[in-house]
C-alpha cells in the first residue's frame, strides 16, 4: 500500500516566538485530524486545541511536561506535537531538555481515543509510535534556506 503524501508551500513565519508554525498552518490540523477537540503538545504561540506546554510564557492552556500529561486514557479525538528537534534548539531556544520521542509520544498515544489520528511535526519522517499505524506524510516548503518541515500523521489502532 502507497502511503497518502501532500506538500504545502508557506513561507511566512506565523509569530515571533522560537521555532513557530508557518503562518496559515494551523488552520490545517484540524483538517488533517478530523477534529477540533485535539490535544496541542509542544504548543508555544499556537492558538488551537487544548495546549501543553513547559514554558510559563507561551500561549497554553496547561504549563506541563509532555512526558507525564495529567489526563485519563482516551480523552482527547486526536493529538498534535511540533517538539523541538534536536538537544541544540532544546537547550538553546527553549532552556529544556531534549524530549524523549519514545516517552512523550506514548503518552499522546495513550490519551488519544482508539482510531483518533496523530500528528507530528519534525524535519523527518519519524518513527512508528506506540500503538499507531502511519497513515499521511506531509512535506511544508518554507523561505529560501528554511529546512523543510515533515508531519508524520498516524492513526491510533481501533
Ligand atoms: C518548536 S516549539 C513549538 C512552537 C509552536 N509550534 C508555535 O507555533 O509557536 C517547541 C516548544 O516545546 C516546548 N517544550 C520543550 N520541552 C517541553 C516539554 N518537555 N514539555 C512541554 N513542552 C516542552 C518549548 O517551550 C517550545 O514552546
């Protein structure tokens, strides 16, 4: 089976906080999940979902570590991340950790219902997660010079 594949251009950063979406992004996730009752791990600046983050100062609903999230198994329809990508942007732009994708990546599979998709922004194709098949591959083109960004998207097994 060909996995489903979709590429974007969108060259314009949406805000000026440290690694934020392409502007006009967001709109998309809910597209690409099916839903509007997601999970925002990793949010920063964005405005859509329930958002989680470490940082006091970014736009959360919930200041939490995405390692250990306060919630029941199944809740949310579908889950979003966009974590930092490597130890370099951890420590220098944000002041964390590197994340552990095996760790955190579980708890997203764990809160999300049976068949609800999740999303992953990075600049690779990542890994198979807990419990999830790999469902679409989207490739975002941005300026001249901008790595280009991938979301793995899976679905979470019925
Ligand atoms: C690539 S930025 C996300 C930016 C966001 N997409 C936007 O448009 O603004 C990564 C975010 O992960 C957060 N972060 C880093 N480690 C974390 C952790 N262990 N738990 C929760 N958030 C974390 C940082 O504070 C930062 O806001």
């Amino acid at each position: 089976m060909t996995l489903e594949r979709e590429l974007m251009y969108l060259p314009r950063p949406a805000s000026k906080y440290a690694g934020c979406y392409p502007k006009y992004f967001e709109k998309h996730i809910e597209r690409l999940l099916g839903t509007k009752n997601y999970l925002h791990a990793f949010c920063g600046s964005s405005t859509t979902g329930l958002r989680i983050d470490i940082n006091p100062e970014s736009n959360a609903d919930l200041i939490c570590d995405v390692h250990h999230l306060p919630f029941r198994d199944n809740v949310f329809e579908g889950s979003f991340a966009d974590p930092p990508y490597n130890a370099k942007f951890s420590d220098k732009l944000y002041d964390t950790k590197q994340a552990k994708l095996y760790t955190w990546s579980k708890e997203l599979s764990r809160v999300t219902k049976p068949n609800g998709k999740i999303g992953i922004m990075h600049v690779v194709v990542l890994p198979k997660i807990h419990n999830c098949k790999y469902i679409k591959i989207v490739a975002i083109l941005l300026r001249i010079w901008q790595i280009t960004k991938i979301i793995t998207l899976y679905q979470k097994d019925p």
